[in-house]
C-alpha cells in the first residue's frame, strides 16, 4: 500500500509517502515569513502553503521514487488548525484523489502526533496499548489514555496556553525570534535551572495552565533589567534553564499524577514540545527512576510532519476508513 499524505494545518507545508508503515519520503517546507512577525500569520501561512504544495508534494513523490499512478489512497489533516492553511491541504488532496480516481482519508492532526509512535523506524519502537500520550505542542498540551488505535480519550488538558505557546511566549519576552522554543532549548542546555525560581501554578486534576508562567516571567524580566539594562544578555542561559526546568517541573508532576489515577506506565510524548532535549532527557530518566516505559519520537516526527498524517491513513486504509468529496476542513478538531 502506498499513501501520499499530506499536513497543512499550521504553516509547514509538508508532504509524505509511506509504503505501508514505513516512510519512503517526508518533506517539510517551513514558512520564514512569520519570523518578521514574531508568530504565525494566518493569511501569510494560507498564501505560503499554495505556492509550497505542488513543489512539496511533487517532491515528496520523487524521493520516494514513486509515480502518483501508484498511490493506493491521499490522506490528509483535516484538523484541527488554521482554516485558511488547512484548507489549501484539504482542497489539493480532494481533487488529486479525485483525479486519480483513489480514497480520500481525512486524519486528526493530534491523533497523528500520538500515532507517529507506530511509524516502523529502527531508531523508535510504539508503546503497547494502553498507553498514555503526553501530546504537547504549539496549541495544545494533553495527556490521553489511548486504548487502541481509534480509541483514545483526553484525561488532562491545557486551561489557556499551551506548552508551545508558554517557550514561544517566554522567548518573546526575552526578545528570541519565533518560535523561540527550540532557542531556550539551546541556550538552557549551558545554563543553571535553579538559579531563578518561578512559581508552579496548582491547577485541578491532570489539567495545566501555563498563561501565569508567562505573566511572571514578565514581571521578573522587567524588574531585573530596570537595575541591569543587560541582565537578559548576561544571563540568557541561566534564565533559559530556569524557564524550561519550571515547564519539565509543571508537566512531570501531572504525568506522575496520571500513571497513579489510571496505573499506566507505558508513556508516549509526541508534538512539536516533545523536540525538547530537557523532556527527551527527564523522560529517558523516568524509566530506570519511576518504572515507567517511554517513548519518544525521531526528532522528525516530533514537530509537524506528513509522515505522522500518513501512519494514520495507513491504519485507516487497513479499515476501509475513507472519506467522500463532501469533506470539509474542520479548525476546532477534538481527537474524540
Ligand atoms: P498543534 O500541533 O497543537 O496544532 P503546531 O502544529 O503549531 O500546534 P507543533 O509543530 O507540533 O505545533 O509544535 C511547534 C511548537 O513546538 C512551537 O511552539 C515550538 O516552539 C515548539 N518547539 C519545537 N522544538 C522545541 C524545543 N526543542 N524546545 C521547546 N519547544 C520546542
Ligand atoms: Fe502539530
């Protein structure tokens, strides 16, 4: 079976051919635009993703030496997402279906981080079900308990920001380019995590919050500079650390609080987030200190991909579970 996927959903134009579970290509077109910005543009990532897709999707083909006359099914995300830039994604993979005359399979773009774990790759290995999913990425921040491959149920979740959004925003104030998650990564490896404290918000259940994180690094940073204009630049890796151990700090505590209400140990992370070396290296650990088994995703299957979109439309052509041209494109997607 050979799918061509396609993730449009936020702004990577992205596009992928998978022969079965394995990845033949996967091709990821990031928008610089947005840099000048200082975030996403919705109409900008819309106008990028059109001019990306034939040469994405094209690419994607060549790579994986293989012709579009032999593509078994196109899946594609549907959501959840940007309408502007899904729809580009949603519309190409209608009509190329349409054109080649094969099933149409519309995929969750947050199953799709969960299920980027069952991609057959020699460097990662899928956790056995039931698992729990620790999907943080630049709009969301869950914790799932996934029974199965179509049965999966939100047992946590983000009351404002998400983990993405708490780095991005962090990094914004520290005045890093966006997004600036990756840089408090790289500047936090060098730095002191218990240098500066910020406070754990007490949040109910397994849910998060992560907009009082922000708001007090605001303030911090604004106290500080008012007596050292160059406090930031002087102690960027120290403050990098500091931030990033407080967000490992907030997200450890409920994912402790989750194996204990639900007794699985099996421990998947997936998103954009799950990139970060801080929660690769913490959640490695937690396997010889807690017990635990964790995966974690090839650095390229972490943050938005086609590859992850075409795992699971391989799952859903083993079911016959296909789409018809009336699909649209849904912005607000719940996973179940
Ligand atoms: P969603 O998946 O919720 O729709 P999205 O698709 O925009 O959101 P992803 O691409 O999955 O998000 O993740 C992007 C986010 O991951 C950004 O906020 C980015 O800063 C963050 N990120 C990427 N790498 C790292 C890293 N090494 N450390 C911290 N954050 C990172
Ligand atoms: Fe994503």
């Amino acid at each position: 079976i050979y799918i061509l996927a396609i993730e449009s959903s936020c702004d990577d134009t992205s596009a992928a051919v998978l022969m079965n579970d394995k990845v033949l290509s996967n091709v990821v077109a990031t928008q610089a635009i947005h840099k000048e910005y200082g975030g996403v543009v919705p109409e900008l990532a819309s106008r990028a993703h059109q001019q990306n897709i034939v040469p994405v999707v094209a690419q994607a083909l060549a790579k994986a030496n293989i012709d579009k006359k032999q593509l078994s099914a196109i899946a594609f995300t549907r959501g959840p997402g940007l309408m502007g830039s899904l729809l580009v994604g949603t519309s190409f993979a209608k009509s190329l279906a349409l054109g080649l005359q094969i099933p149409l399979i519309e995929v969750n773009h947050m199953k799709a981080h969960i299920l980027a774990h069952f991609i057959d790759d020699e460097t990662m290995k899928a956790p056995s079900f039931p698992f729990l999913a620790l999907t943080i990425s630049g709009g969301h921040t869950q914790i799932v308990q996934v029974n199965d491959f179509f049965d999966m149920k939100i047992i946590g979740q983000t009351l404002d920001d998400a983990v993405g959004e708490a780095f991005d925003k962090s990094a914004k104030i520290l005045g890093l380019p966006y997004p600036g998650g990756p840089l408090i990564d790289k500047y936090a490896a060098t730095g002191n995590p218990l240098r500066f404290e910020f406070p754990i918000p007490k949040v109910k259940d397994l849910d998060f919050s992560f907009s009082g994180l922000k708001t007090s690094i605001l303030y911090f940073i604004q106290k500080q500079t008012k007596e050292d204009a160059d406090f930031v630049k002087n102690n960027i890796e120290d403050i990098c650390a500091s931030i990033q151990y407080t967000i490992i700090t907030i997200l450890m505590r409920k994912l402790k609080k989750a194996v204990k209400l639900t007794g699985i140990k099996e421990i998947a992370i997936g998103g954009g987030v799950s990139a970060n070396s801080g929660i690769r290296k913490i959640l490695i650990e937690a396997q010889a200190k807690y017990g635990w088994k964790t995966y974690i995703p090839k650095f390229e299957y972490c943050t938005d991909n086609a590859a992850m979109i075409g795992i699971v439309g391989y799952y859903k052509y083993k079911n016959e579970a296909f789409v018809k041209q009336d699909i649209t494109a849904k912005a607000r997607y719940l996973i179940s």
